[in-house]
C-alpha cells in the first residue's frame, strides 16, 4: 500500500512539472497573460493540496477499518494494558 501511494505521488509531481512547463510555452508564445498563467497555476496547486489531505485522510480511515477488520490491538490499546498491569503490582 505505501508502495502505492508513493507511486500516486510521483505520478502527481511528474504531472505538475509538465503543466508547468506547458503553460510556461503558452506563455512565452504569448497565448496566455502572465498574471493568468500564475493565477491558473496557483489554483492548480491548492486543488491539488487539497486533493492530497483528501486521499490522505481516505488513506487513514481505510487503514483504521482494516485494523479494526483483523482485531489489532493499537498504541491506545497497548498503553491501557500496560496501565492495568502495572497497576495490580
């Protein structure tokens, strides 16, 4: 699984750099105003920001519902029954 995330992030950072560079010629050749260029870029990255607390978020619950799935004991579980334990001493 982080295997897979890791490969959703490159695949998301090798797409920026490429729309970058695009709108960066667009801009060069005068197709698109600077301040527009900026403006689409920046608005790109917040969707994107976004989008990664949105996967992120996903990512965790799933994580939290295949732990609750198989019975694992978290760190929560495991502190109260240290607590319990080296209380009956």
């Amino acid at each position: 699984m982080k295997d897979l995330l890791y490969a959703g992030l490159g695949a998301a950072s090798i797409m920026k750099d490429s729309i970058e560079e695009e709108v960066k010629k667009l801009e060069e050749k005068g197709k698109i105003k600077k301040d527009d260029a900026k403006s689409f870029l920046e608005s790109l990255q917040k969707r994107g920001e976004e989008e990664d607390d949105r996967v992120k978020k996903l990512f965790k619950n799933t994580i939290k519902e295949v732990i609750d799935e198989l019975g694992l004991a978290t760190k929560e579980d495991i502190q109260k029954l240290k607590e319990e334990l080296t209380s009956k001493d």
